[in-house]
C-alpha cells in the first residue's frame, strides 16, 4: 500500500502544536467537541465506557462526560506528543483496544491522515460491544479550498509546476462507503461548513501550524519555498477570497459520523423484493386520495 501520510511527521506536527500551546488556535477542536457531545447527548441511552481516539487536548472527551451519558472515558494519544492527562499512548493507526471492549468511540479531527482508514475503522468496530456507539469529526472535502487552489497557482506562475501543499479531503460519501464496507450499521454522514476570517495570509498559516495541521504529505515538496512565493500566495488569496473589510475567507469542512456496531435489535432494511405492493400501484392509489 502507497503511504499518503508520513506519520512521523503528522506526529511530529502535533508535538510542536502542543508544545506552542496557543488557546486560540484550539477552536477547531472545540467546535468538533462540541458538536459531538450535542450529537451524544440526543442519544436515548446510556454508555459505560467511552474513548477518545488522538483528541490532543481531551476536549472531546471532557464534553461528552459532561453529558452525563458517560460513566467514564479513556484517552488515546498520540506517541511522544507531550499530551497531557491520563492517557495510553498509541500510533495513529493502531489502536490498543481489546474487541468488544467499549460501547462508545469517539475521534475527533484525526482520521484525515490515516492511510488506512477503512482498517482503522474495522478496528473501532471491532472495539465496541454490540450496539455500541461511534462518533467523529473529519475534515472532508472543501476543507481550505481556498488556500489549495491559490498555492496551486502561486507554484505554477513562479516555476511551471505544482506540488501537493494542501491535503486531500474524503466527501461524504467516501466516508460513508468506508463505515460499510467496515461492517457498521445505520451510519450516518453530514456536513457542516465554518468560515473563519483571517487578516492575511499569514494569519491562517501561523494557525494551522499551530492546530498541527501542516503539510504531512509523503510526497510533498522537500524544496523550501522563498518568501516571494509567500508574498505572491498572500496576494492572490486576498485579490480572490476577501471580504469588503479586506479580511480573507478560509473553509473548514467538517464531516460529523454517526455509526453503530452491528446488533440483532437494530432495524434492518428491507430485503429486496419483499415489498407487497408495487411503487406504481402505491402512487396510484395515492393519487385516487387527492
């Protein structure tokens, strides 16, 4: 399997993001903590035990014990990333859980930069117990579109070519043929949109350093970029995704994953062919109501 991500490197940015520790470079995470802890507690039952899966500030699980839907959860970090709390430390995609160990997963902003996601989501199936409840954030598609297409071009104008700046993004339905082909039942996949402004160019570089969201690609450029090429990408992003006040746009796509283990008592879809009535013969008597 060709490795997309250098999982050194995704753990290395981490590391630097967490050491820095700037508080305002923290709101991505706490909006997903949020918005699955909403998710979590609209849920009619209760889970025992519950996981984080690499949450780097524990915010995710500390909102969803809020809830009260939790009686306890346990944290996955990353290896020497300097997180802090208790913890077990773990590879990106190795997860050391026992099978049918746990009745709630969550993950938030992580699943992005595995190269194997459809295995480490057989891994987290295999972890719950039946019905037993998985919940994430990813980064999908649209996710800083903006800033994509606008190194893209500064690379073609000053040197005729292009290499991957911006990391590639799953869409729904990518995400949601990966739960079933994992074994999940009734999975769920929306998204949600956030628009964050920034002064310049820089502004959002110096944050997505900060959330340990720089480039991890294996295939990217070993080459370091010139502070022209900086100044041209700076140009081009506010000429092209500013608003009137002069301030720039960046997108934030996060798909939000709802998905269960498999158990005797969910609903099951019909089995095809077992209708007993035909779809034509249905709307025609639907018809003869109006």
């Amino acid at each position: 399997m060709d490795l997309l991500f250098d999982q050194a490197l995704v753990a290395a940015n981490r590391r630097r993001a967490l050491k820095a520790g700037d508080p305002r470079a923290a709101f991505l995470i706490d909006l997903a903590a949020q918005e699955i802890a909403e998710r979590l507690s609209v849920v009619e039952r209760s889970f025992e035990k519950g996981v984080e899966l690499f949450g780097v500030t524990g915010a995710t699980a500390a909102a969803c014990l809020g809830t009260g839907k939790v009686g306890a959860m346990q944290r996955i970090e990353l290896q020497d990333t300097g997180a802090t709390g208790d913890l077990t430390e773990a590879p990106l995609e190795t997860l050391p859980l026992a099978p049918r160990s746990v009745n709630l997963v969550v993950s938030p902003l992580n699943l992005h930069v595995t190269n194997d996601t459809p295995g480490v989501f057989v891994q987290i199936n295999r972890a719950l117990v039946p019905d037993g409840l998985f919940l994430a954030a990813i980064p999908g598609s649209g996710t800083l579109q903006e800033l994509r297409e606008v190194l893209l071009e500064t690379e073609a104008e000053l040197t005729g070519g292009a290499s991957p700046r911006v990391i590639p993004f799953a869409d729904v339905r990518d995400i949601g043929a990966l739960l079933q082909r994992a074994g999940f039942a009734l999975p769920v996949v929306d998204m949600e949109n956030y628009t964050v402004r920034y002064d310049t160019l820089f502004g959002l570089m110096k944050d997505l350093r900060a959330m340990g969201m720089a480039n991890p690609l294996a295939g990217r450029s070993r080459k370091p970029l010139t502070r022209a090429f900086f100044l041209r990408a700076a140009e081009l992003y506010a000429e092209r995704h500013s608003d009137p006040d002069g301030r720039i746009r960046a997108t934030f796509s996060i798909l939000y994953v709802s998905a269960w283990s498999p158990h005797e008592s969910q609903q099951k879809p019909l089995k095809p062919g077992s209708a007993r009535m035909r779809l034509s013969d249905a709307l025609k008597a639907a018809e003869g109501k109006n």
